[in-house]
C-alpha cells in the first residue's frame, strides 16, 4: 500500500504515521524527520533546511524531491510506503506522481487528517522535545514527569522553533497559501479520503484504517 497523509500542522500525522504503518507492515516516510537528523548532525542539507524550517518556510522542492526519490526506493519501501509531509504542493504532487510512474506504480489513496484549528494550536504549542534522544512530549497531553526533563534518556527538554506560536501562525499561512490545495488535486484524481482527526490517539487510528480499508482492493 501507498499512502499519503495530509493535514495543517499539528493536525496529529507523524503519531498517526506511525501507527499506521505499522498496521500495513510498510515504512513511515518523514521528510521533517530526515531534515532534523540533518540538521543534528550538522549537515549541508541540515544547514540549508534548517534556514528555512525556522521560519515556518518549506523547504525548497529541488531539495526535498530528490531526498524522496532516494528513499522510495530502497529496499523496505518495494511494497509500500506511508509518506509524512511530502508532498505539500501540487509541484511536489504532480513530481511524486512522475517518480511512482517511473517505477511502473502509483499512489493507493490520500488520508487527510482534520482538526479545528484551535486544537492544532494546542497541539502545537505544547510540545517539547529532548535534545538527547528527540522524544516528544507535551505539556498537557504527555508530560514528562519531571518538568524540563526526559523520562526516556534524562535529557533536557525544550521547545523547537517551529512550535513557537509566531512560527506556528506563519505555518498556517504557508499550509493555505500552498499545502491546501492538494486537497483539490487528489479530490479530482479520486484518491483523497478524509476523516475527524479529534478524540483519542487509538480512536482517529481506528477511523484511518476504517477508511483506508474502504479505499483500497482487498
């Protein structure tokens, strides 16, 4: 199975990526993961990403296509892939499209998430990541327990950049000006399914396989 997750940011798809695939037995892709291992170690694209990423931009198509097109087609992801963050324009689509036709493949449906923008703020804004190990946590709904710090590795907590809630605005920005629109483009290509992205972790995972199991051939 191939799949793509869309929704605002914050609207839940690296948790949900996850669990999903795990469903499928098919690699989570996350380009906003490849990017932060980048940007830990210090690396060229690390550095060029991060430019970007701080300021709620996207990072430029040329970079991101080509770190896709290395990914999909190595060994673990032959039968299918669960992609997080990629594509969020209809340039990036229409060039995801190309690289699957290349491989004499396509997408099998288009999972949005969706949530009330006031959620995704809280979302958002709570989150704290380890400097150590990279868990994330949340002020609310996952805290640690002892503030600031790790339980996983002991490592201190902080707040990335992007959820800061100036970056999180301009983030909303970048989603409606560019990200929506996908939303129109797999509609006409019949492959965009949508559910509520509200309630229980386990819950919105129980609506995404509900639904994906209805949009593809058994």
């Amino acid at each position: 199975m191939r799949v793509v997750l869309v929704g605002a940011p914050g609207a839940g798809k690296g948790t949900q990526a996850k669990y999903i695939a795990a469903h499928y037995n098919i690699p989570p892709i996350s380009t906003g993961d490849i990017f932060r291992a980048n940007i830990a170690e210090r690396t060229q694209l690390g550095k060029a990403a991060k430019r970007y990423m701080d300021v709620g931009e996207l990072v430029p198509d040329e970079v991101t296509i080509g770190i896709v097109r290395d990914r999909i087609v190595k060994d673990d992801a032959v039968h299918g892939f669960l992609l997080d963050g990629f594509p969020r324009t209809v340039a990036q689509a229409e060039a995801l499209g190309q690289m699957l036709a290349e491989l004499g493949t396509g997408l099998d449906v288009v999972l949005e998430l969706q949530v009330d923008d006031e959620e995704v703020i809280r979302r958002l804004s709570g989150r704290r990541t380890c400097r150590s190990c990279g868990h994330v946590w949340h002020v609310e709904f996952d805290p640690p327990a002892i503030e600031g710090v790790c339980d996983q590795c002991g490592g201190a907590l902080f707040q990335r950049d992007d959820d800061l809630p100036e970056t999180i605005r301009r983030r909303f920005e970048v989603y409606f000006e560019q990200t929506e629109p996908l939303i129109g483009y797999y509609t006409d290509k019949n492959l965009l399914r949508s559910i509520t992205a509200d309630g229980s972790v386990e819950q919105i995972t129980e609506r995404a396989i509900d639904a994906l199991e209805l949009s593809t051939p058994s």
